[in-house]
C-alpha cells in the first residue's frame, strides 16, 4: 500500500501554499494526497475559540481540491475533515503518511509571529518527516540546491537518507552542511581540513548509494543556525534531523532557529 502525502489546511493563504507544495510533491513520489482540515467538535471551548459551522470546512476543502485539481491533475487527491484540534490531528495523520506538510504558520496567533504553535507542536513530535513551508517563501524556481544540516561526529541516518532522496527525485545537488566551533590557537588553523576529511568519512556510504547525486560538501567553523539560515537562501528545501533522545515533545535549538528563520521550506525528520 501506498502511503500518502499528507497536508494540513486551514483558512490561510499560507496553508494553501503548503497544499501546492505538497502536491507538487506527491507528483514527484507518485502517491497519493490526502488533505485534512481539522473542526474541533466544540471549538467554543478552546482557548478563544469561537463556533464555526461544519461547511464553512466543506466550503475550504472545496476551494482546495478545485485548486489542486488544475495546477496537478495527476495528483490523486482525497479531502477530509477531521473532528479534533489541529495537533493531534495532524500527528495522528502522520502515523499513516509517507510525508505530513503545512504551512509554518495557519490563521491563528497574532500579526508578526513567524511560527505557530501548530506548526511546533507537530514537527516535534510527528512519526514520519514533517516539512514545514514558510509564509512568504519566494518562488523556489529560483532556487539550486536541496541543503541538509550534518554533524559529522554524531550524523543523523534517516535525515541524510531524506535528504540524498530528495536530491534524486528532484535532481538538485544536494549541500551537506557541517558547522563546527571555532577554535583557534596560537599557531593552529581553525580545524576545517580535520573537519571536512571527518565529513568525507561520514558520508561514503551515502555517496556509494547514490552516485547520480552531485554532493558539495561544507564544513564550516560557524554556529550551526546561522549556516542553515544562509543556505535556505539558495535552497530548495532544507533538511534537518531530529533525534529521539530526553527531549520528546521539543524541537532542538538548532532546528527551532531554522524553522523562525529559514527562507525555504523545512523538512524536520525524526530518527529511529
């Protein structure tokens, strides 16, 4: 069985913009769409929650598969409402997907917030990688490569897996991305030619695997936010782990800067 491609919507220009992207994805994977959009059963009892009647969500869920129906008619495409509040809905959607997208940012929160609580809530704890697409993302026609985020002394498999994928199916070099602390001392270098021969090490099985994936390899004495920030610049997608370790429930630092920062979608993918 095929799983889907799973994305979640809500009233946002924002969200509709993850629908596309999300099909756009599906195409390239052939599968399936599924897209939700969550209707509490009592929403007036949520934190300033206020009734909204079940076809107002039809009335969406209409415009949606309208939109998606012209720009990817290829895309098998299923609509659903779900009776419970986005989070949970979402994380359970991700249980049987391949791929759960939305929209960094919904209809809620105030003006200026760059990421919503949905959005965090759900890239933290989702089974299967979530990506995560920003606002006011600039068209990613323009845009060359597909960047994931590396520790070459303790390298995260299945975003590396991901990311070398995603490179094929798109067939965009793929920038590894290697931030290590700035040392120096008297008569020493930074340590970038240890570093970079450490990340070489690291990623041979990957290159083995995939050998019609260009790879351009950085190992760069940086804070490891602010070198995937830049990359999102030039970046299609920009891949990040995260590790299943005391921190359940919670994004890393590094992955919680991308996400308020990062000028291109973001894949958050979890480990095993």
């Amino acid at each position: 069985m095929d799983l889907p491609v799973a994305v979640g919507v809500d009233t946002s220009t924002a969200s509709l913009a993850a629908a596309d992207w999300a099909a756009g994805e599906a195409a390239l994977r052939d599968r399936p769409l599924r897209v939700l959009h969550a209707l509490p059963l009592m929403p007036h009892l949520l934190p300033g929650g206020t009734a909204r009647s079940p076809l107002d969500g039809c009335a969406l869920l209409h415009e949606v598969r309208h939109l998606l129906a012209v720009r990817h008619p290829q895309v098998h495409t299923r609509t659903e409402e779900v009776h419970d509040v986005a989070t949970a809905a979402l994380v359970a959607a991700a249980e049987t997907a391949e791929l759960l997208v939305l929209a960094v940012r919904g209809d809620g929160g105030f003006p200026g917030l760059r990421v919503g609580s949905t959005a965090l809530h759900v890239a933290a704890r989702a089974g299967c990688p979530t990506v995560l697409v920003p606002v006011d993302e600039v068209d990613a026609g323009v845009r060359d490569f597909i960047a994931v985020a590396v520790d070459a002394r303790r390298p995260h498999g299945a975003a590396l897996d991901f990311a070398f994928e995603a490179a094929r199916r798109h067939g965009s070099p793929l920038r590894v991305l290697h931030a290590f602390p700035v040392v120096r001392t008297a008569g020493r270098a930074d340590g970038r030619e240890r570093e970079a021969a450490l990340l070489a090490a690291v990623l041979e099985p990957w290159k083995d695997a995939h050998p019609e994936v260009e790879v351009i390899e950085e190992a760069e004495p940086a804070g490891a936010g602010l070198l995937l920030v830049e990359a999102s610049a030039k970046s299609r997608l920009l891949v990040v782990g995260r590790r299943p370790d005391g921190t359940a429930g919670r994004l890393g630092p590094v992955a919680h800067a991308v996400l308020h920062h990062a000028a291109c979608p973001v894949a958050v993918v979890p480990g095993s």
